[in-house]
C-alpha cells in the first residue's frame, strides 16, 4: 500500500482551473465515496481550498491510483483530462508525506505562515473521517500532520511579522501604543484595505472605533458590522482630537487632513501621540505631517517595506521548518516500517503460545493428583518463561524493521521460527 497525493495549487494551476476542479463542503461526502469505489483506492481525503484542490489517498499500486483520480477529477466536474493534467502534481511516498506536511504547516501557501491552511486542512481530515474513509494509514498520517504543523509555530517564529498591508498597520500601532484596550481608532472611507485595518484593530481589543465616510449610509453599514459608531463627514474634524488611531482611505483627489490641521488637532489632545496610517491613492494626509512632534504618520510605501523585510524573515523561519520536517518524515516512514513487522511479532507469539499450550496439556495429564493452585502456577511459569524468551527477538526485531535491511528481518524470523509453514 502507498501513500499518494493528485492536486494543483495556484504555483501549477490559474484560478480558472482551480476553480472548475473545486469541491464544496456539501460535495465531500459523496466525492469521497465515488472516489474510493475504485478497487486500488482504499482511503482518500479531499482537500480543497481557494488556492489549491488535492487528493490524499492510500492506493494498492501508484500509476494506476494516479489515473483512477484523474479520471475521477475529469468525471466528476465534466472537464477534459487535457484541460488540467498539465497543471497538476503526482507525488507518491516519502514526497507525498512531506506535501502534506508543508501544506499543513503552511510552507507551500501563497503566504507563509498564514493560520487558515491549518484548520482547512483539519475539516478536510475530520469530514472523510466521519464519512469511514480514512484508515490506519492516513488517520496516523494527518494527526501528525497537525503535530508538525504547531511543533513548526511552536519551535520557529514563522507565524510571527506582519505580511499584510492592513496587519502590518495595526502592528505598527501595538508597538507605539502597546494596549490597544485604551486607545480609540478612527477610519475615514470605507475602502476595502482600510475596512482590514479596521477588523484587526477590532481584533486586537482597540477601546473604540469611529467610522467616518462622504456617505453616511456608508458609515452607518460598515459600523453595524464592526460594532463602531458612524459619525457624519462634517463632524470629522471635531472627532480627531478624541482619537489614537487614525486610518484613512478615501477617494479624494486631494489631501483632506493638511499639517496645518493636525498641528492644531495634536495641540488640543496636549500633545498625546498619534497614529496616522494613509493607505490611499492619491494619499489623504500630507506626508509633512510626519514633521509634527508625537505625530507617527505611515503610508502605503511604508507599510510595504514593513511587509517585504517581515516575508524575508518569515523565509528564513521557513529554512529551519524545513528542517523540522525533513525529521518528521523520517520519523512516520520508521512507524510505517514498524506496521510491517506487526504481523509477524503477533505470528511468533501465537506459535508460541500454541506450543506452550500443547506442551502444558500434556504434562497436567501425565501429572493427575496435582492440584488447582499448583496447575495454575505451571501455567504461570510456563507463559513467564515463554514472554522472556520471545522479550529480546521482539524488541531486535522491531528495531531491525526501522533499518534499510528492515525486510531481512522480517524475513529471517519468519523463516527462523517457520511462521510461514501451514
């Protein structure tokens, strides 16, 4: 049996592509069930996500498990093999293993780090686990897919760094204010970045969030779904002396808060610090306005340069996750080799065992007058003696399965101990 992977992701495949071969949650179950009425494919588990559709199966023979899933690719969303089978990966064994590791512990995301893969990945898993289509081979293969993946945010710092316009501005703020519980955040526009910005901040505990907008129906909407207070476009200035946090993203053509205006706005709030992050095209605040003293002001240009070192160190964490999970991978392949011996350990104790039986049977019918307790302690003696004798081949045994000459072993004892003989 081995262990396989069929998918694209959006490193091999467009959207367009992507998004044809797409399974949606109310689709698993009967995916999943068509996939594994072919004789060769024993378990499978589907994966699909926005950037990536994949199928992780237990197959009798690798080609013919390959095709099979292709097929079914094609059958199911009634799209040629030809129209995806350059776009998609076949990895097999030891390569498959890894994929999945990388894929759960987000290295092959379109952003490292990123958390979200993690849990898709867990719904994949415990969806074809409700279903029965997963056994002892991908059970024990996605749970210590989740182990590596937090072994991975718990031993590196690859979580770690803004890689997001809207995430990088909030974490600039944590760092100048350290609690957000205190502090009052006002978004002007309702731009879609801006709208991010805001959601972490809230995220993040931020005490209050204003919502200011051209359109006050704007406002009003985007603060219903924030938990915000709306307030009317002409009231913006009067509210800049009650807030920490400023975002801006709006449409204006020209800037709407000048360095005349924030002198006067931080002189009213004594001098306490501000936050200003301009992500707009053209930009809403004077980039002068960075020259007012407790003024921290950051456009779009600089949240970026934030973005780009913070994905350089994020690559460097994911050099020493792959390190992490080069161990890992040898570490499942000793198990799985381990599962080979299983059957012929439980061969040899059940020889023995025979064998002790019979050679006990016959000597209490040669030994009559003995009594209860005494044939109870034969019994005794003789499976004492039997777990001792078998205790070190056992154990030699297993740990010659987890070497290159694991089969040797395997068969050695099986020829040894005659395990094969009718």
């Amino acid at each position: 049996m081995s262990i396989l992977v069929v998918g694209l992701s959006h490193k091999t495949a467009p959207l367009e592509i992507r998004e044809r071969l797409a399974f949606s949650p109310h689709q698993w179950q009967e995916a999943v069930e068509k996939l594994t009425q072919y004789n060769d494919i024993v378990e499978a588990v589907i994966l699909s996500t926005c950037n990536r559709v994949e199928i992780y199966a237990r197959v009798k023979e690798v080609e013919a498990g390959s095709e099979h899933i292709i097929q079914f690719l094609s059958d199911y969303h009634g799209l040629p093999v030809s129209a995806f089978r350059d776009h998609l990966y076949c990895l097999a064994e030891e390569e498959a293993i890894r994929h999945l590791f990388r894929v759960a512990s987000s290295l092959d995301s379109m952003v490292i780090g990123e958390p979200q893969i993690l849990g898709q990945v867990k719904e994949a898993y415990q969806q074809a686990k409700a279903y029965g289509l997963v056994g002892r081979l991908l059970g024990p293969l996605f749970e210590k897919s989740f182990t590596v993946a937090k072994k991975i945010r718990t031993e590196t710092r690859i979580a770690e760094n803004a890689v997001s316009i809207s995430f990088a501005a909030v974490e600039l703020a944590r760092k100048i204010f350290v609690d957000l519980h205190t502090r009052t955040a006002l978004l002007i526009g309702t731009g879609e970045m801006a709208e991010l910005a805001a959601q972490h901040l809230v995220q993040q505990g931020v005490r209050k969030l204003l919502i200011c907008n051209r359109t006050f129906e704007h406002a009003q909407t985007l603060a219903g779904r924030l938990q915000g207070e709306a307030i009317p476009y002409e009231d913006l200035f009067s509210s800049l002396e009650r807030v920490d946090i400023v975002i801006s993203s709006t449409a204006a053509p020209h800037p709407i808060l000048t360095k005349a205006t924030m002198q006067e706005v931080v002189r009213r709030r004594r001098y306490q610090p501000m936050f200003l992050i301009d992500i707009a095209v053209p930009r809403d605040i004077e980039a002068s306005v960075n020259e007012i003293d407790h003024v921290y002001l950051y456009d779009i240009d600089d949240l970026q340069s934030v973005v780009e070192a913070n994905l350089r160190e994020r690559q460097k964490e994911a050099l020493v996750a792959e390190e992490v999970i080069k161990k890992e991978v040898a570490a499942f392949q000793r198990w799985r080799e381990t599962l080979q011996v299983t059957p012929t350990i439980v061969a040899l104790r059940q020889k023995a065992e025979t064998i002790r039986q019979q050679e006990v049977s016959k000597t209490l019918r040669k030994l009559k007058d003995l009594s209860e307790k005494d044939r109870q302690a034969i019994e005794a003696l003789t499976m004492a003696i039997t777990n001792k004798l078998l205790h070190a081949p056992i154990v030699n045994l297993k740990k010659g399965a987890e070497s290159a000459e694991g089969n040797l072993f395997i068969s050695a004892v099986r020829q040894l101990f005659e395990l094969d003989k009718e």
